[in-house]
C-alpha cells in the first residue's frame, strides 16, 4: 500500500526481471515464453512506435548477422564488462565483439 504524500521510486532498471514472474529473470533469453514484458508499457499507454521498434530490430539483427560471422566477445583474460552506473537503464557501457568476417555492403 502507498499512503496518501508517501514517495515512491520507480526503479526502470528492474523491470522484467520478477522472480515470480520469469524464471531465471537475470538470464539474457530471447526465447523466452510466456514473455509478459512491460517494455512498451501496458493498456492504454502501450506504446504507438512498438510494431516499427521490433521491426526495426528485427531487419538491423538480421543485417548484422549476415555481415558477421563468428562474432565473440573481445576481452582480455581478467577484462571484464562494465556495467552502465545508471539506476534508469541496465546494461553494459562498452560491448566489444571480434568477427571472423565482416561484409560491408
């Protein structure tokens, strides 16, 4: 309950990851199913742009995997990934990736 003044957060950086909504919610599945995600909001406020944004995604993951093949991460031993610092958005500042082969049409 929140009472009438009391001041809340709304932590972004913690959405979709709900133990007892996903399992394993830390793990990075894009296979996931169900998959109730909040990501483009919900009801009234889901978001207009949704259909163009996964569409977008869709064509741009597809174009980079068929210019690159073999792709792994680029780290030294010991290097490891940093995380972002924002309490709004939750990945890594930096992801670098080595290919095998890289088509540039």
């Amino acid at each position: 309950r929140v009472s009438a003044g009391q001041t809340i957060i709304a932590f972004v950086g913690s959405a979709n990851r709900d133990e007892t909504v996903f399992s394993e919610p830390e793990r990075f599945d894009v296979a996931r199913h169900p998959n109730p995600h909040l990501s483009f909001g919900h009801g009234v406020h889901f978001c207009l742009g949704a259909p163009l944004a996964r569409l977008e995604a869709q064509v741009s993951l597809q174009v980079l995997f068929a210019r690159l093949n073999g792709f792994q991460l680029d780290l030294l031993p010991g290097e490891e990934l940093l995380p972002l610092g924002n309490s709004l958005l939750y990945g890594v500042s930096q992801l670098p990736i080595r290919a095998e082969r890289c088509l540039v049409a």
